[in-house]
C-alpha cells in the first residue's frame, strides 16, 4: 500500500468511526429524552428542528474554514469539541444542559463530515473520482446502518449512558488518528508535495457533463428535502415504536431496515454509472420518497412499515449520493462545497422536523398531522425540481 492509499484508507477509517458514534449518539437521543424527560413526538421535533438549524448554519461556516485553514485542522477541532461536548452531556443531567450539549456535538460534527468528503475526493481525477465517492458513501452507510441496529440492544445491555461513553471514546481514537495521519501527510508532502488534503489538487478537475451545474442545484434541492424525511422519521420513531409496542432493541432493528436498504442502493450506484446526469433517475428517486415517507409514518401495520422502507431506503440512497457526487464532480473548491452539501442536509433536518412539530401544535385533532404536513412540503421540493429542470432545457 503506497503512502498516497495509507492516507485515503486512513480517511476512510475516521469516516465509519464518525458515522458508527454519531448515529448512536444522535439517533438514540430521541429515545433517551422520551424515556427520561417524557418528551413526546411534538417536543422530539421541536429538538430535532433545534439541532438542524444549529447544523445548517455551522456546517456551511465549517467548509468555508477546512478549505481557508487545513483540513487536518478542522478535524482536530472538530473531534476536540464533540468529545467536550458528549462528556458534558453524560455529566450534567438537567434538559437544558442536555439539550445544550447536543447542540455542541452538532457544532464539532460539522467540523468533520464536509472536511472528510473533501479529503476523499482531492487528488482524484475525473475518472477516479466516482469510485472514490462510491467508497465513501458505502464506508459511512455501513456503520450508520449497524449503529442503529445494535443501539437499541446496547442500550438494553447497559443503559443509556452508553450513548454518550462509546460515541466519546470513539471520538478520542479518531482525534489521535487525525494527529497521526497529520504527521504522516506532511512527511509524504516533503517527498511529493501536490498531494491530497495538503495542497491543491493533482490536475484541475473538469465536470463530466456540460449540465453539471443544473444537476448540482437539483441535488442541492432534493437532499434537503430527503432530510426532512429522515429526521421527521428518526425524531418520531419512537412514537412509532410505542404504537406497535415495540421494545428500543426491536425498534432499532425494524426501524434501522432503510438504512441497509439505502446501503445496498450505494453500492449499485457506485459500480453503475448510467445514473449519473439522467434527469429521471433523480425525478424518480424524488417521487418515491414522497410516497414511501408517508406510508411509514402512517402504516396501519409492521408489514406495510416494512416495505415502505424498502422503497424509502432505495430513494434516500440515490438521491443522497446524487447530492455529493455533483457536489465533488463540480468544482475543485471541495471543502467549501462540502459544507454547503452538509447546510443542506441541516436545512432538511430542521425545516422538516418543524413543520411537523407546528402541523402536531396546531392542528392536534387532526390525525398523522404531522406526517400529512411534511409530505406536502415534500411535495412543494418536488414542484421545484421541476421547475429548475424546466428552466435549464
């Protein structure tokens, strides 16, 4: 293994570390507050809302800084302040503080996820590129995917401190890692110094289609609002699973379905590449979100919530991964661009999650209110994928 392919290895082993602790800090916290503080779903959304606003706005500001001031540097505050913060989280035990520290998690995350989309992708050619993002994307949806199976059982095995100490002791690994791949990098910048993460590019890079602009701005569109979907899904699940009585371990193996289903589609995606700038793929995709989200939030049944995230998995998969690819295919300012893709995964988290928790304050008699609001916001999203595709022909 060359010291070019120690280093993406490396980048790649921070990333399933990342995934694996924040799924099983941020997915279970809803869990957590309803046991522990009686939180019901209205007040799960408002906190959800909360922390995607708080994702939105400091992630776009995190990729700004990673690409001015070093990638490696931005890993190292961002590790330092999640691991402050999830320790302050373990400690203090009122709601605010609580809260508070989930804010803070929030923050030094968006410190790591556009910086490690920019390390994977610098110094890959056009032809590269793909496989590059193809390896990303299945790295981080595999642990994802396991975090939120085994949480439930591990939180049954030892409570819900678990949340907080293996997501904390994982992210003190992955800061040790980032000071000794740092070392590494610059020894092998010494030797060849256009290299990955260290300075710009290996060549400049070119777009694969002439419409890649447009389907950057359709991809910047519809991630979000897949966002809004899976965190409307991830704060209500565990209403969802007190409607059909299930325990947190079970609720985290039926409700964790979608993730490995969203999983198999990255790894299609990844070995075939006819998708890519196909207008209907990404259409499709968003037509199917719509109407598998809505299923699941409003099954009559455990088979019907099954099959439903089939379909949901399958569509969140592609339209994620269409969000990314663009976003390194079309230009080379990739931590910047990075951290506008992540601004609009938390512009989802939030605006979702809100309007679900407003449909669920003001309109209570109303039944699947919450869910009925945020699938015609969804299909507001759609409306504009349209319109954007309509004007670029």
């Amino acid at each position: 293994m060359t010291s070019y392919q120690k280093i993406k290895f490396s980048c790649f082993t921070l990333e399933g570390l990342n995934s694996f602790a924040t799924v099983l800090y941020f997915n279970y916290l809803y869990f957590f507050m309803q046991d522990k503080f009686g939180f019901d779903n209205k007040r799960n959304l408002a906190l959800a809302a909360l922390l995607g606003l708080v994702y939105t706005f400091a992630s776009w500001q995190a990729g700004k800084f990673a690409q001015r001031n070093g990638y490696f540097f931005a890993l190292k505050i961002g590790f330092s302040i999640m691991a402050v913060s999830l320790a302050a989280g373990l400690i203090f035990s009122s709601v605010p503080a609580k809260i508070f520290a989930a804010a803070c998690v929030t923050i030094g995350m968006c410190f790591i996820w556009p910086t490690l989309e920019a390390l994977v992708s610098d110094g890959e050619t056009a032809a590269n590129l793909p496989r590059a993002v193809g390896i990303y994307n299945v790295v981080w949806a595999t642990t994802n995917a396991l975090a939120y199976f085994v949480g439930g059982a591990l939180k049954d095995a030892f409570g819900y401190r678990i949340i907080f100490i293996l997501p904390m002791a994982i992210v003190l690994v992955q800061l040790a890692l980032v000071f000794w791949l740092q070392h590494h990098a610059t020894e092998m910048a010494r030797e060849a110094p256009r290299q990955p993460g260290i300075a710009s590019p290996v060549e400049q890079h070119l777009p694969a289609s002439p419409l890649a602009k447009t389907f950057l701005k359709m991809a910047w569109l519809s991630n979000p609002f897949a966002y809004i979907a899976i965190n409307t899904l991830i704060a209500l699940m565990p209403g969802i699973a007190a409607r059909f009585h299930l325990s947190t371990m079970f609720a985290g193996f039926i409700g964790s379905l979608w993730c490995f289903v969203r999983l198999g589609a990255f790894v299609m995606l990844w070995r075939w590449e006819k998708w890519h700038y196909k207008f209907l793929w990404l259409a499709g995709s968003f037509a199917i979100l719509i109407l598998s989200f809505a299923t699941i939030l409003m099954s009559p049944s455990l088979a019907v919530l099954v099959v439903a995230q089939i379909f949901f998995g399958g569509a969140i998969g592609l339209i994620y991964y269409s969000s990314l690819f663009y976003s390194m295919d079309a230009g080379d300012t990739r931590g910047e661009h990075g951290g506008i893709h992540e601004a609009a995964i938390g512009a989802g988290n939030c605006v979702g999650p809100a309007i679900g928790a407003a449909a669920l304050q003001f309109l209570p008699q109303v039944e699947h209110s919450g869910a009925i609001a945020v699938s015609a916001l969804l299909l507001c999203g759609f409306g504009g994928l349209l319109s954007i595709w309509k004007t670029a022909r």
